[in-house]
C-alpha cells in the first residue's frame, strides 16, 4: 500500500465514521448546517458567495440554508464593515451553541465505534489527527486540567 493508498484510505474511514455518527445521532439538521457553522466559527463573519465558496456549495443553495438557519436564530445577517451595500452572515451565539451540542453528540455517537481500539492504535491515531491538523491549519490545543489524553480538542 502506498502513502497515497494510506490517505485515501483513511479519508474514507473518517467520511464513513462521519455518516455512521450522523446516522446514529438521530439528528435531523442538514450536515451542510453544521459545516456552514464551523465555517463561520473558524472563518469569521463571510459574504454569502464566499461562504457558498467555502463550502462548496453553489450560491443558491447556500442563500436557501442561511435563510433556514437565519429563521433558526442560528445564524444573522450584518452589513458589511466597509461596504454597507453588502450583508455578511455570521454564527449567532446560539448557532454557535447548537454547534457545541452537535459535536458532543457527535462525539458520543462515535465512541461506541471505537471503544474497542488498542492503546497503541489510539496513539496512532492521535498522532495521525495532530499531524494531518497541522497541515490543514488546525491547531491541537492541550487537554484541559482535569481531562484526558483522549479529550483532546482541536481548534482553528
């Protein structure tokens, strides 16, 4: 297997984890809301085809969601700080809430999944997940006092 083969094979790993956590959560949001949330969270406030850009979605699609979510309270649209002509969306603080409960229930979702990893394998894969993070431009933050090597949280 070549390092390619590794990349690739871990990117469809993660994507199958992510759909078995959705999956399992119950949850009833679109997948693209919370990723335009993260956006928001990591990106700062964006004009709306920026955003669309992002996330890779095209400019109608993402008008309708920030439309669902601004209903929401999730997310509010502001005037731009140097040009009033134009709105930017950002993360309300409730967005940003619904955001945090989104991950622990991700997060609890994919536990049973991975209950059964060795030590060696968790170690690899947090060495996996800080390096790949570095490359990406996320940047691991240090357990908090109190919590465990496996609660680490990456921030951007």
């Amino acid at each position: 297997m070549t390092r390619d083969d590794d990349l690739q094979t871990l990117l469809l790993a993660v994507h199958a984890l992510t759909r078995i956590a959705a999956i399992d959560t119950q949850n009833d949001a679109p997948a693209a809301q919370w990723r335009t949330l993260t956006l928001l969270r990591d990106h700062g406030p964006q004009r709306l085809g920026d955003l669309a850009t992002l996330s890779r979605v095209t400019q109608p699609g993402m008008t309708r969601l920030v439309h669902q979510m601004d209903a929401a309270g999730l997310v509010e649209r502001a005037a731009h700080p140097s040009d009033s002509r134009v709105s930017v969306i950002r993360a309300t603080d409730q967005g940003l809430d619904a955001l945090a409960g989104w991950f622990e229930q991700f997060r609890a979702a994919l536990a049973p999944h991975v209950a059964d990893l060795s030590e060696s394998e968790w170690e690899a894969v947090s060495m996996a997940a800080t390096a790949l993070s570095l490359r990406v431009g996320l940047v691991p933050v240090a357990p908090a006092i109190g919590s465990t090597a496996n609660d680490k949280e990456v921030v951007r």
